[in-house]
C-alpha cells in the first residue's frame, strides 16, 4: 500500500489514547499494510503503532525475526495486532529501546520478560500468544503507543538511563 511518515516526538497525536478499532471497519487492512510497508521500508524496525503515521486506532505491528536480537530466541514472526490487550505478564527486564518517533534517543526501560497477549489478527481472527524475551518487549513497546506512552515516560532516570544516538 503505502509507506507513511513516521511522526516525530513532541507531536501531540503521539501522547493520545488511541480508540479500540471496529472489527468491521474496512479501513483496518490497509492501515495493517501501511504499517507493515512503513515498518519494512525502516529497515531496522521491529514494530510500528498506528498513532505513530497519524492514526488513533488500537493497531500495531510487529516483527522481530530479521533483529539480531529477535533471531537468537524464538518468536511469531509477522504479528498484525488489532485491539491488543496484555492479560498476563511476570518478570522483569531491562532493555535498551529506540523508538522512530525518538530518532536521536535510547534509553534503558524495565519491561516485563514474559507476557500472554490477546488481539485480532489480520484475518479478523482473535489469538491470545505468550510471548517472550525481546519479542514481548517490542509488543510492549508497540501497545504502549496506542495508551499515549514513549519509551521516554518508562525510563526511570532522564540523567542516567537516556543516550543520544551516535552520528
């Protein structure tokens, strides 16, 4: 479909309560696929929220296969994710995240290990998944988006867990 511009912090869609998408809303698939061409075209994404091209759905996609770090464990491949929920979650982690709407920042941020996650597939089909290690980070990462989050609001120090990228 289409690849989209990447809305850039401190725009102020990024920091609002995205609206559960309707299951009929034949609007949903093509804004999938621009999330997914817009992730792909990056290059280096693992994940891409609705709000984050400009739309107030519950929509996200993720996809940790191609990281370095998403090849070491095991994961889902292609997650299209209408209406996210996380039901369960135990363990602690902490990760160093990049966000695109944060290009020229890192920051270390505490996220459950292990998470169980209930959404609507592409097809309109509901899946409830556990997922893991860097793959339950990212889809944390992703639904934090859609309840007006930035990694920024997760880190616990500004002045010690926050990096400026290099060159």
């Amino acid at each position: 479909m289409t690849v989209r511009s990447i809305l850039l912090y401190p725009d102020p869609i990024l920091k609002q309560l995205c609206k559960p998408a309707k299951r009929d809303d034949p609007k949903i698939d093509s804004l999938i696929q621009d999330l997914i061409d817009t992730m792909l075209d990056a290059g280096h994404s693992v994940g891409v929220a609705a709000p984050q091209i400009g739309s107030l759905s519950r929509v996200v996609v993720v996809d940790v296969s191609s990281s370095k770090l998403g090849k070491k464990e095991e994961n889902h491949g292609l997650l299209t994710m209408v209406n996210p929920e996380i039901i369960n979650s135990h363990g602690k982690k902490t990760m160093r995240e990049g966000c695109m709407s944060v290009p020229d920042y890192t920051g270390n941020v505490d996220r459950a290990e292990q998470i169980v996650v209930q959404f609507i597939d592409r097809s309109g089909k509901e899946q409830v998944i556990q997922a893991g290690g860097f793959e339950a980070v990212a889809i944390q990462h992703e639904i934090d988006h859609l309840d007006g989050l930035l990694f920024l609001d997760r880190v616990s120090s500004l002045k010690t867990d926050l990096f400026r990228r290099k060159g």
